[in-house]
C-alpha cells in the first residue's frame, strides 16, 4: 500500500495539471479583466416574506472572459483570495454595486440595500473600512443600505482580531449577515459576541426542505435562535413554491433563490422593480 501510494504522488495526472494552468492563466489575466470591465456584478432579488417584496439584492461576481466565456466566481474568487488580488476585486464589485443600488434610489427606491460579499480575509485588511466608507461617500449612499456578508466558517477560525474588525464596520453604520450559516462551526458565544443584523442560512438546507426532516428542523431552529437574539433570518436557495410555503410558516424574515428571482443584469433588475407612481 504504502508503495503504491508513494508511486502515486510522483506521477502527474494530467488533469490535474491542466486544472492548475488554467487557474494560473485566469489569475494572470485577473487585474486586466478588472481594468477592461470584464467583471461585471449580477444582481439576486431578495424579497420581504410579509410582504413578498423586493427589498434589496445580493451582489455576485461574475467574468466575461473573452476566450473562455462565463467563468464562475467559484473558479476565480477563492484564487483571488490566495493571490492578494481579492481587495483589488472587492473594491471593484463594491464600488459597481453602490452605484447601482444610488441609482435605484434615486429611481424612487429609497429603502432598497444590497449585500455584498466579503472574504474573511479581508477583515484583517487595514485598508477595509476606508475602502468601504470612501465608495459610500463616493456615491453618497447611507452605510445603512450596504450589508456585508460574511461566510461563517472562514470568520470562525479567528478570534478577537475579527471580532474588532466586524465591530468597527458595524460601528460605521454599515449592516452584516452571517453566510452559509450552518455549514461551519459557530459557537452560540460567536453568534451572540458578533454585531451581525442577519444569519443567512445556508442553501444546502433550504432547497430540499420539503423532503428532509432533519433539514427542516434545522432550518425552523436557526430562524428562532436568530430570533432570539434579535436577529433576521434570511433563506437562501428557494427553488419552489413549497419551500417557499414552508419557510412562511416558519416566520423566516427573507428569502432569495431561483424561485423568487434568479442572479440578473442590473438593467433587469430594474425591469423587476415594481414602477413607482410619479406625483
Ligand atoms: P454565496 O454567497 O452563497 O451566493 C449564493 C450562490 O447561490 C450564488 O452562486 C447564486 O447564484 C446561487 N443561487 C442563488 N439562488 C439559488 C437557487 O435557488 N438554487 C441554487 N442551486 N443556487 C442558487 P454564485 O453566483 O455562483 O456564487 C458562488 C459563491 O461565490 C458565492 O456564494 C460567494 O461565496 C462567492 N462570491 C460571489 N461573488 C463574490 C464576491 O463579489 N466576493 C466574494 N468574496 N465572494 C463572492
Ligand atoms: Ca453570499
Ligand atoms: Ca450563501
Ligand atoms: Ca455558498
């Protein structure tokens, strides 16, 4: 056995290898695409279950590579984060969002907020809260309408030093979520010492609500425990009406998913805001 696997980790499987270039030469290209605007942001509705409206949006990045067309951010952003180019691409989608969402205001949606995502790694970052208060002012948007969403397992392996980070961004009025909420390992500690306004939970549980008990009963216990702490609940990754359905009776406070709206061009976004009557 111990021969075998001591072969093994000399021999290159070749897709492997092919995996790693192509990751090198999307990282090679990745402060260009920034530059010439092939990352651009879609927009994911999120909607008031009392009310069923829209009431903000989740930024996603997305790049148009010229050669080799949608890639996902889940082959670029993790990239990103390793190679020091995440703040450079956090500025980016930041500032396109901001100005997105100041434009929806100034359609007449003054109360609309968009979410952003952002690494953990960046809590660590001196240059944070300047980046985040400069693009605010920038396009004169309240830190109110921004949240931040911040995944839990990676903001889970610090301690204090994060906890500071997250206070002085909440102290600068800016809100924050907890995402994929039930994928890492929050202490109930955590959940209490962190000034988060939401806990996001995470899609694996939603979308086969209707199916799985165990899922169902962890979905219901989290929107009560945030609940409890004077938190929103927000479901992420409603597929259908009966999920839907069930996360009403649960008294989940928000929800997105492909169900209630699918991640879309800004112009389409506001196609789907409902038209405001002119006075
Ligand atoms: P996330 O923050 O958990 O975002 C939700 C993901 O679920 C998005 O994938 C979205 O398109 C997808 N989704 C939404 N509704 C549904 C649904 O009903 N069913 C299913 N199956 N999927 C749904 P996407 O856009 O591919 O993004 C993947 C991840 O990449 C995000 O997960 C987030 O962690 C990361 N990401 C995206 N944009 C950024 C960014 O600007 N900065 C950072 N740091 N990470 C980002
Ligand atoms: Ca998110
Ligand atoms: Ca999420
Ligand atoms: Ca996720």
């Amino acid at each position: 056995r111990a021969a075998s696997e001591g072969r093994r980790w000399m021999t290159y499987d070749p897709a492997e290898l092919e995996n790693a270039e192509w990751k090198m030469s999307l990282l090679a290209r990745l402060d260009q695409a920034v530059e010439h605007g092939e990352i651009w942001v879609a927009y994911q509705p999120k909607v008031e279950m009392a009310t069923g409206r829209i009431i903000g949006a989740e930024a996603l990045a997305r790049w148009s590579h010229p050669e080799k067309g949608e890639v996902p951010p889940s082959q670029f952003i993790p990239a990103a984060e390793r190679s020091g180019r995440i703040e450079n691409l956090t500025a980016h989608i930041l500032d396109s969002a901001v100005a997105a969402t100041a434009s929806i205001h100034r359609a007449g949606h003054t109360d609309f907020s968009i979410a952003v995502n952002l690494s953990a790694r960046l809590l660590d970052s001196p240059s944070l809260l300047t980046m985040v208060a400069d693009t605010l002012a920038r396009h004169a948007m309240e830190p109110r309408h921004l949240i931040l969403e911040i995944t839990e397992t990676t903001a889970m392996t610090s301690q204090d030093g994060i906890v500071q980070a997250l206070e002085k961004l909440s102290a600068s009025g800016v809100r924050l979520s907890i995402d994929d909420y039930g994928t890492g390992f929050s202490t109930l500690d955590y959940l209490k010492r962190i000034p988060a306004d939401e806990i996001k939970i995470d899609r694996s549980f939603v979308s086969m609500l209707e199916k799985s008990q165990s899922d169902r009963i962890m979905v219901h216990s989290t929107i009560q425990l945030a609940h409890s702490l004077g938190r929103r609940a927000v479901a992420e990754g409603v597929e259908n009406a009966v999920v839907l359905n069930e996360l009403r009776l649960m008294q989940c406070d928000y929800v997105q998913g492909y169900f209630t709206g699918k991640p879309m061009k800004f112009s389409a976004l506001m196609e789907t805001l409902p038209s405001l009557e002119k006075r």
